[in-house]
C-alpha cells in the first residue's frame, strides 16, 4: 500500500467561460463551479494544481484527421456559413455548434488530459484528474454528442507509450463510442462501458455483443442497462465486473470517465444514482493502486456535477468533506439546502435481477476467453508504437507565455436562472 498518493489537478478557468449557446444542455460553466467547490472545502492545500498546455494541433493530429483539426481551428461563428458543406460533413451543427473560441476549449481540455497522461507516465504523481476532460464521443474525423476532440483517445494514446495495457472504464449514462470505436480492433487497450442502452438513446451503440474485432475481440466489453438503475444494483455490478478485468487484464495504467449525467436527476440521464453511489466507483476503483487518470464527461444538471466532482475529488484525497457546502462564489447555485450529496432518485429500476444476472454472465464469458493470455507481455511495450513528441522548446516562449491569461471567474448573465430549467425556455428542452 502506498503511504499518500501524489495527485496532481488540472484546470484553466477559461474553459468555463465558453458559451454553447442558450438552449444548449452543456455548460462549461459546471467546470468554473466545480473548482470554486474544490477551492472552499480546501481541497487545493492537499494536490498539485497545474493549468494545462493548450494542445498543439499536431497533439491533436496523433488521433484526428488533420483535415478535421484545421477545420476546428479554422472555423467561428462569423465565418460558419461559408462551409456549409464542411460543417456537414464534420458533424457540426445543432449538437456541436461553432462558437467563440472553440477550438481554444478544445485545445485546454485536451492539453489537460495529455497533460495529466505524461505526469503519469514520468511517476510525477499516482493519480491526475481533469474534470474538463471525458469528451468520449468524438471520433476521427468528425464531431459527436458536444464533444469535438477525444481527449480520452489522446490520453490514452499518450500512456500507450510506457504501458503495454491501458484499461479504459466510463461511468457516463451514455456509451463510450468514441472511445471504444479507437481500439476496437486492438488488445493494448480494454474499453468497459456502463450505460444505459436502448429506446434510441444517444449514441445508439453499447450492446453487450459489441465486444471487439481481429487483436481487439473480447478487449470490449459493454454494460448496456435500462432506466432507473440504483446505487446497490449499479455498485454490486460495476465492483464484480471491474474487479474480474482488472485480474485479467493487469493494466498498467487505468483512465476513468466520470460522467456525471448517470446522477438521479440529471437533465438528460435516467438513473437512480446518488453522489455517494456514483463516487463509489471511483472509490473502488482508486483502490488497485494503479496510476489513475481521472476526467469528466457528460452532466448536465451542473450544480449536482460541481457536487459530484468535488465529492469524487475528495473520494481521490481520502478526504472527508462536511455535508454543508462552505461559501464560495457560486454558493446561491447550491439553494435551498446547501448540501453537498444528493440523494438517489426514484425512476422506476426496469434493470430486473433476471436481466443484471445475464449481463454480468455474458460479461463474465467475454472475460473467460482472454483469461491468462494477455496480447502484449507484461514488461513489454512494442517498439513499432511511436508517436513523435511535439518541441516544446522550438515553440516561441513569449507566446506560450501569453496563451494563458489569468484565471477568470467570468458569471454569465445569460447563465444564471431560477428554477430547474436552466434559464432555457421549457419548450426548448
């Protein structure tokens, strides 16, 4: 057992001062509340916290198309409707919208995992975490589900470098397609996706036949699960299943997407889970004392997200954090009782006995066929994955200097609102 894990943090506050629009679900305003939560129960005093490089767009390019890249950085709002063609065929639009600098939020929230990834992979810490990280549905060459650039692809590529076997886990309500789809047909990595699965629900994908190809086959393993799933169903399932990959697998590093829209109550979920039965599997999962990258996703009810990090960062630290939420500047969010847990919800659980019992089954079958036989070696890392480092020192020091500015605190006006409908009118939601 290690004496104190070192955790290193990763956050730039003008990742939450981008704007998707009024009637968007997702709020990067949720990461700006989430580090004030963290910055007033002191978390701060017990890790290192960095603020991320922005990714270069050859960082960038290690997973997607470099076409795709120089059309994000290429593309704003005011200059949108001259590639209607091209917005097409990237997938933006109603889902992934351009606006103002979006492609400076995709580099800080990729620069923060790739980041997070390399002081891993140097030992400078046990365990990094980037709540602005965990954009899972990207893919190659197009945008998908609010995410632009698959931070988690990039990250894992990066650890691919001084591990022979990553595991990759999402606890988000939605499937981890993009993730997933990145090394389906390769046993370097292990993708474990619990979701809800069926009635259309986005992304549509995640069946628990959909188990890998060629090298990959078995090396993904999907949890599809219906609406209402509660903490003791969700727990007993995650814990047996996560703990039979990892005796099999022996990963070397672990990546853990911590989706917040699997939360009772969240604006777009249907789960039953309450902060301590979410919190619980990166509990379980810190554990294993495997270096652990830790990010985001989805969440779009963002007082309970700020809750559920902050709750999960505490969860990282060993920390024991009181009930009531000290004052910080987003305190008025967190009305009328100023609790930091919530409580699990009451969506009727459609998730039978019957219907968990023959999901962790076939589950458990996967797993038997790849049982004791490893693709990569333990101590090994193939000589043929390489993948060239960007120079930094060939870069313009007064500019890396500049791309930063301060910290902003930045309070949309158009983001504050009363009630449950996130200052959006009804109808649009």
């Amino acid at each position: 057992m290690r004496s104190k894990d070192r955790i290193s943090y990763f956050y730039d506050g003008d990742v939450g001062s981008v704007y998707f629009g009024p009637n968007h679900p997702m709020k990067p305003h949720r990461l700006c509340m989430t580090h004030h939560l963290v910055l007033s129960y002191d978390l701060h005093k017990k890790m290192e916290i960095y603020r991320p490089h922005k990714a270069y767009p050859v960082e960038l390019a290690q997973f997607h198309s470099a076409d795709y890249v120089e059309f994000l950085h290429r593309i704003t709002p005011d200059t949108q409707d001259l590639y209607l063609n091209d917005l097409a065929k990237y997938n933006l639009g109603e889902d992934c919208p351009v606006f103002e600098n979006l492609f400076e939020f995709c580099q800080i929230y990729a620069g923060g995992t790739l980041d997070a990834a390399r002081r891993l992979n140097n030992k400078l810490c046990d365990i990094a975490i980037n709540w602005a990280g965990g954009l899972h549905h990207a893919k190659k060459c197009s945008a998908s589900g609010f995410c632009y650039i698959n931070d988690l692809v990039l990250g894992i590529l990066e650890l691919l470098k001084y591990h022979a076997r990553v595991l990759y886990i999402d606890i988000d309500v939605h499937h981890g397609d993009g993730v997933e789809e990145a090394f389906y047909f390769t046993d370097r990595v292990m993708t474990v996706s619990f979701h809800k699965y069926g009635d259309l629900f986005f992304p549509g994908t995640g069946d628990v036949k959909e188990i890998g190809e060629r090298e990959g086959k078995y090396y993904a393993i999907n949890v599809p699960l219906k609406d209402g799933i509660d903490d003791s169903s969700f727990n007993r399932l995650f814990k047996i299943i996560i703990d039979k990959v990892v005796e099999t697998y022996q990963p070397g590093a672990i990546v853990l997407q911590c989706g917040a829209d699997s939360l009772a109550g969240d604006r777009l979920g249907c789960f039953n889970l309450s902060i301590d039965g979410h919190a619980e599997c990166v509990k379980f999962v810190k554990k294993f004392n495997i270096p652990l990258l830790v990010t985001g996703g989805g969440g779009y009810t963002k007082e309970n997200v700020a809750r559920c990090w902050t709750v999960e960062t505490g969860v990282l630290l060993d920390a024991e954090l009181p009930n009531e939420i000290p004052d910080n500047d987003y305190i008025k969010y967190f009305g009328p009782d100023y609790s930091l847990k919530i409580p699990h919800g009451h969506i009727e659980n459609l998730n039978s006995k019957s219907y968990i019992s023959t999901i962790k089954m076939q589950v458990m079958e996967s797993l038997r066929s790849i049982q004791h036989a490893p693709g990569v070696q333990m101590h090994e890392v193939p000589p043929d994955f390489y993948i060239p480092d960007v120079d930094e020192d060939g870069q313009n020091p007064d500019e890396r200097v500049d791309q930063h500015t301060q910290d902003k605190q930045i309070q949309r006006d158009d983001e504050y609102y009363e009630g449950d409908n996130d200052n959006d009118n009804p109808d649009d939601v």
